[in-house]
C-alpha cells in the first residue's frame, strides 16, 4: 500500500484572507459591503469598449514578456510627466498581473533565506508571506493609531546586518497615511550607505486628498536606484478585477525582476494591456481621481458625523479608519462581525493587518461605492 504524502504547510498561519472572509460574510447577511477594497461603480464604457475593440481585433495570443510596448511607452510618458523621472520602456518598465505578482516578484528577486525584510504595520497582507516563502525574516515597525506616523527611532533600531529589504506602501493601506518628503529623507539617510532595497507599494498614487500630493520613492535620486516602484490600475480606473499592474525600476533591478515574472506568470493579459494603452493617453482619467473620492470621503464622514465613532479624515486610498473606543471594549473581530450580521455594514479589523495583539480598536471602511450606498451605511452607524 502506498503512504500518501503530508504537504507540511509553507504558510502554516495563513488562512483565508479578511477581504473574503468579510465579503462573504456580506453576502451572506445581505449587509452594504465597506469591507474589501473595490469600487461599488462601474469602469469606463470608453475603457469597455476599448477592450472588446482589441478582443475582437485578435489580440488573444501572448503578450511580449514584459508587456505590450505602446503601454510601456504611455506609462513610460506619464511618469515622466508626473513624477520628472524617466524610466526607459525596454530596461524599467514591465507590465504584470496586478500589483499583487509586482510586489511578490520584487521582493523574490531580492529576499534570501535569512534575510530579513523591514514591514510597517498595520501592512498590506500579501507581503510577510511573499517574504516568507522566500525563506526570509519579515521585521515589523508598528504605526500607532490616530496618527500612524513612522517612528524613525524605531525604524533605525530594527535594521541589523541582515536586513535586505523593506517594503514601503504610500499612500498607506489600511490607515490612509500619505508619506512626506520628510520621511522620504529620513528613509534615505538609513539605507544610503547599506545595502538595502526597497519595494515602493505606490498603488494608491492618484487618490490623496486635502492638496496632498503624493511623493512618489522614485522622485528621490537616493531611494530611486534601491527601489521596485510597483503600481496598480486596478484603483486608478475602477478595474480591480482586471489585475493589471506594473513595476517601474532600474535596468539591474529591472533584470532581476524580469526573471522571476517570466516565471511567475510570464505575461499579462494582452486585450487589456492595448486599450490601458489607449485610455493612459487621456490624464483626466487619472488627474481627477482626488477630488472624485475626496467628495466621497467627505459624504461618509458627514454620514457618521454624528455617530460615536471617533476619526480623523483619511490622508489618501479610498479607505477611511474609525475608532470605536467610545462604542465598545471588545475587539475589532467582533466588532466587525456583528456589525455585518445585526446592522447589515460590514468593515474591516485592522487588528489583522499586525502580526501580534493589540487593542487599538480600529475598523477600516471602504468608501468607493455610491452615494446612497455610503448615505444608507452611515444611518445604520450611527445608530449604534
Ligand atoms: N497593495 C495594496 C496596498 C493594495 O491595497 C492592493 C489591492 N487592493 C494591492 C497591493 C494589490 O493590487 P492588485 O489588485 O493590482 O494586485
Ligand atoms: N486591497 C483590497 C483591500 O485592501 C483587497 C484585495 C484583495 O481582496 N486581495 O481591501
């Protein structure tokens, strides 16, 4: 009789991420769904169009390795246009599945076994285990509610000789934190003379809100030769089903990077690549994104104005935190749960994002959704 094989989890703490848990939930109570981070609206019917055109034109085959070169150009543009920095097409730009294979081929192209990698949390949930299937060390900075400022002591005392990496994420998900030149600097001063590397989660660029503008790591010359800026269109034109992203870094980086997403994934869906093409041409597309979700923002935050939920309005992404120490000491778990089941809005428990306890007592809110929705979820908040 033959033994069958244990597979012996790689990820053995790992489960079902948040974003399913809570909109399955959702679904299941039939609550308005501010958890997962998507838009409630629907894309372009230009951007629509644009696909079926390339669809129906037979741009179904493989897309070259690292992306269709008139996207790689038009991105190229943008940047340049943006940020002043010229990434080259061939050597710096590849186009990938969605952020998500961006930051996981970045941080495998660097992350060795040992090495340790620098995370800011509340972090992003796909980094510590792209760190750890690397066999790598991830190193937590924690941010401390309301303000989630980085404690730059605090980053110092975390590198040792075997830091390799750290992963960066502005305009910050979950907590909306936008950083500043400052932090810029101050981040540059640490790693200047190390050799260390940095992963920029930028996909959030173009939604920061209040005049704040958001400082891209490319825009800094001693950060830009250590860094895989890696974005996302998902968030910029209401496609976050589509995945498609892209990473933007220097030739050597740009090698290395390749690399690993020839064998990643190898390609990104070719279609959708040559309408993003045609519709990046087109700033507005992107250039009115802060005061479209900025207005959004400040609808839900007058929905909640007079509710107990304590806050200070969200810095950038569409993602508002709310303290809810004055409603109840249990935790944000259940907290979040109940909310789902008994008043019909589900959230986020930003406790997750952190790799220990805590007690802070923060649910995220997603407010990319409609008006009447973001109106009806804040009456049943504020009836708590
Ligand atoms: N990074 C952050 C901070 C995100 O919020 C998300 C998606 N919500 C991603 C990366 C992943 O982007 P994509 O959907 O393009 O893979
Ligand atoms: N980034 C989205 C969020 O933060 C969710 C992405 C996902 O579901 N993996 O809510």
């Amino acid at each position: 009789m033959q033994r069958l094989p244990t597979i012996g989890s790689k990820l053995p703490a790992v489960g079902t991420t948040i974003f399913t848990v809570m909109s399955r939930l959702a679904a299941e109570h039939d609550a308005i769904n501010l958890s997962q981070g998507f838009p409630g609206f629907d894309c372009s019917p230009r951007l629509q169009e644009q696909v079926v055109k390339y669809l129906r034109g037979g741009y179904n085959q493989y897309a070259p390795m690292p992306g269709v070169p008139a996207l790689r150009e038009v991105l190229g543009r943008k940047t340049a246009d943006l940020y002043g920095v010229a990434y080259d097409p061939d050597t710096g730009i590849t186009i990938t599945s969605g952020a998500t294979e961006a930051l996981f081929a970045a941080i495998t192209a660097v992350v060795r076994p040992g090495d340790e990698v620098i995370l800011f949390e509340p972090a992003y949930d796909s980094y510590a285990p792209a760190v750890e299937l690397n066999g790598g060390v991830p190193v937590y900075v924690t941010l401390t509610p309301p303000e989630y400022a980085v404690d730059w002591a605090q980053v110092a005392g975390r590198i040792t000789d075997k830091t390799r990496l750290m992963v960066v994420n502005t305009p910050h998900n979950p907590t909306g934190r936008v950083w500043t030149q400052d932090d810029l600097d101050r981040l540059a001063a640490l790693v200047r003379d190390r050799d260390i590397m940095l992963v920029a989660d930028e996909v959030y660029e173009h939604i920061t809100f209040d005049g704040r503008p958001h400082i891209s790591l490319m825009t800094h010359p001693t950060l830009r030769e250590r860094t895989f800026v890696c974005g996302s269109f998902g968030k910029t034109f209401h496609i976050t089903g589509w995945k498609v992203g892209y990473c933007l870094a220097p030739p050597e980086l740009t090698v290395e990077f390749r690399k690993v997403h020839q064998f990643l994934t190898f390609s990104t869906i070719t279609p959708v690549q040559h309408a993003l093409a045609d519709y990046l041409r087109e700033p507005e597309h992107y250039l009115s994104l802060p005061a479209f979700y900025e207005r959004k923002r400040n609808l839900f935050l007058e929905s909640i104005g007079a509710s107990r939920f304590r806050f200070a309005p969200t810095q950038g992404t569409f993602f508002q935190n709310v303290s809810y120490a004055d409603i109840t000491d249990g935790s944000d778990y259940e907290l979040a749960i109940r909310l789902t089941k008994e008043i019909g809005v589900a959230s986020i428990p930003v406790s997750v994002f952190y790799h220990g306890q805590n007690d802070y007592r923060i649910l995220r809110f997603c407010f990319a959704k409609d008006d009447d929705i973001l109106k009806r979820a804040g009456e049943r908040l504020s009836k708590l």
